[in-house]
C-alpha cells in the first residue's frame, strides 16, 4: 500500500525535532553537525536569534496579502535586492524552479516583445540542474529524472559546460538566452572559469541573446560573495535564487535588467505565494545579517580554512578522497568509492552532508558556522576516512 506521504523521496530514517546553530537534534536525542543545511538553504543554520524574532513579529501582524496590493516588505526587499546585485527588477515567487521557470519566461517574452517571437530556443550546459517541474527538467540535464514525463516542454539544448567552441557553435539567430550555474550544485560542485562566464557574456551580447544564470544554490553568499557571478567581474541579464535566500522559509526570485525584463508588464506573470508578508520578512532577516560590514568577509576566511582542512584530508587518504571541489563554502569531495558510502558512514559519527553528481559529496556548512565547528567536521571526516582505508 502506498504510503500516505507519496514515496517519492528515498528517505533517510531519521526525524529531527530542532536545531541550534550548526547542530540538529533528533526525536530520539542524538546530536548531529549538519553540514547539509537543508542543501544549501538553512543558510545561517537553525534558530538563528535575529531570525526567530523577524518571523515571530510578522506572524502577529499579517501573514499573507495579495499581489493585487501593495506589500511593503516586498518592496523594501526588491529594492535591496537591486541595490546589492546587477539587477533592476525583481519578481517574487517559491522555490527554484519557480524561479528558473521565470527567469525563462522573462528571457523569451524579451524578444517577443523586440518583435522576435522565433526566438525561443535556449542553449543549456551538461551536468546542469535547475528543477524539478516539466520546463525546468528539460533546461537541466538529467535523463533519469525526465524519464516517463514526456512529453518533454521543447526550445531547450545542451553543450558541454565549459566549452566555448560548443557555446559558439550551437547560438543562432533562433537563441533566446544561454542558461548555466556559475558553480554547478548538484552536478558536483563544478565552478565555471571567470574566463567561461565572461567569454558567455560576450557571445550573448555578440547575438542579442540575454545570459541567464541559476545562482538557486551557489548564490546568498554561499560561494563568498554575495553572489558568485561577481567574482568572475562579469554580469548576467537574469538570475534565479532561492534555497538561501530564506534561510529555511521557502522563497524564491528572478532577477533581472531593465532590459530583460521589458516585456513583462502587468498580467504576464504572476504567483499567489510569491513574496508575501510572512516570507519577505524571512529573507529582509537574512540580508539583515549577511549585509552585516564583516559578514561576507567572515565566509571567505571559513571557507579558505575549510579548502584547507579538506585538502589535507585529501592528501591523507587518497584512497578514499581523489580531490576537493569548490569555491566559499560550497564545497565538494570527490570520492573514489561510493559517495553515498561516504555520506552514511559520516552520518553514523553525526556529521550530515550531502550526495551530488559525479560522485561528489557536497560539504554544506552554514555561512555562520564556527572555526571550532569546522575543525570537528574534518576530525569526523578524517577519523571515517582512516577507517575506511584500512
Ligand atoms: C535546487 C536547485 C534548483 C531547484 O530548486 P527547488 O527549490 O528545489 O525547486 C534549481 N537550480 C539549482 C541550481 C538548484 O540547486
């Protein structure tokens, strides 16, 4: 019989009761370092102070109102959004693929409303995931996850990540955007060359199509900027975010220029949730602390000593560990053995992370996590990897 919960989901059998900063408690009192966040999402780990009381304030005021009406705190984050990234407009909605279905959206309506509706075809990168819904499976690049939900939502096609001769071979007068992570998360965390974004950017302008990028998981600082297309000096036309982005509350938003976004004026596009009191004063909290002078610096200086501890766990056990991937605090081990191996063994000495492509296991920590937070990680890691190599 199935189970009232459809079983989609292959679960693990534990249930957590609450969290505390970088720790999770489970209903049967075991303490565990989570270093999976959620994938990516509790980006100031659990039960975060300023949090707490953001969300609590604003459930005693006003949880939900419609976009038929204004709503301060939306706009109060648009404009901070704006203010912090390249983008001039922001839409609001509840979860990453909403916000790649979006960001998609935004990135065709461009043309058409340009006077170029045979625009409509977009040019994707291998290893790429940006969702779960029927569009954005067709923008990602997984067969298994496609397989069975045919027909599969057409315009969409793929080239190798990385490689600027295939980019230029497959852009045409029929290309409305190239769609790419800057750092590839479930893929297995595979960062993109500063060069490769800006090479994108040029081949984009060359052909009037717009550059979209998913920061949905390495941007809200993950990467150890604000968001990672920064750090390669160049700028997108549109941009999916969520998973941080609420820090546990489910938000999501498509960025985009003044530019990109002509042709979406009222009526093109919309979502009951999306933005609403309850959730925008989740992620003004979060901008609140990741704002904060020092912050982003703070996630720099982790994520360099966590590379570090990763690399000599790497070099101590190359038996278990081929390399280490990855950029801020959005790291990857490649392993040599089952990555899921490696994942359980972890968890059965309390420390949580996360499976991803290629045989890479992702290394989550929150973006407040502590020096000493991290140093018992690489102890765990290090003490399973000497088991596992003898
Ligand atoms: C997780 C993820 C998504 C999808 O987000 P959901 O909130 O699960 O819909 C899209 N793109 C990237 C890069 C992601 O990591």
């Amino acid at each position: 019989m199935v189970t009232a919960v459809m079983p989609t989901y292959g679960r693990i059998d534990i249930a957590f009761e609450r969290g505390k900063g970088a720790y999770l408690y489970s209903t049967n009192g075991e303490k565990y370092l989570d270093f999976a966040t959620g994938i990516a999402t509790n980006s100031l780990g659990h039960a975060h102070p300023h949090l707490v009381k953001k969300l609590q304030e604003q459930a005693g005021k006003l949880w939900h109102v419609s976009n038929l009406y204004n709503i301060p705190e939306q706009q109060r984050f648009a404009d901070r959004l704006v203010s912090h990234s390249f983008a001039d407009t922001v839409f609001f909605c509840n979860s990453g693929a909403e916000a790649m279905e979006g960001a998609l959206k935004v990135a065709r309506k461009y043309h058409f409303a340009n006077g170029n509706p045979e625009r409509e075809q977009v040019i994707c990168a291998t290893g790429s995931f940006h969702g779960r819904t029927l569009t954005t499976l067709s923008a990602g690049d997984n067969d298994k996850y496609r397989e069975g939900f045919g027909p599969r939502p057409g315009g969409f096609e793929h080239v190798a990540f990385g490689n600027l001769n295939e980019m230029r071979a497959a852009i045409s007068e029929k290309t409305a955007a190239i769609l790419v992570e800057p750092i590839q998360g479930e893929g297995g965390i595979n960062p993109a060359t500063a060069e490769y974004l800006q090479e994108l950017r040029k081949v984009a302008d060359e052909f009037d199509a717009l550059l979209i990028f998913d920061e949905v998981q390495c941007g809200m600082a993950r990467s150890g900027s604000l968001f990672a297309y920064s750090q390669a000096d160049t700028e997108p036309d549109i941009m999916g975010l969520a998973k941080g982005i609420g820090g546990g509350f489910p938000v999501g938003a498509v960025l985009a220029s003044e530019k990109a976004a002509i042709g979406m004026v009222p009526g093109t596009h919309g979502s009951t949730y999306g933005g609403n009191p309850l959730a925008m004063a989740a992620a003004n909290a979060v901008l609140d602390v990741m704002l904060e002078p020092g912050f982003i610096e703070s996630v720099i200086e982790k994520g360099v000593y966590l590379r570090k501890g990763l690399n000599k766990l790497s070099k101590d056990h190359p038996a278990v560990i081929e390399s280490i991937r990855g950029t801020g605090l959005m790291m990857g081990l490649k392993c040599l053995g089952p990555n899921l191996e490696l994942m359980t063994a972890f968890r059965d000495q309390k420390l949580l992370t996360v499976v991803a492509g290629d045989n890479v296991l992702r290394i989550l920590p929150p973006l407040n996590v502590k020096i000493d937070e991290l140093d018992e990680a690489i102890d765990i890691m290090d003490k399973v990897c000497k088991t596992m190599s003898s």
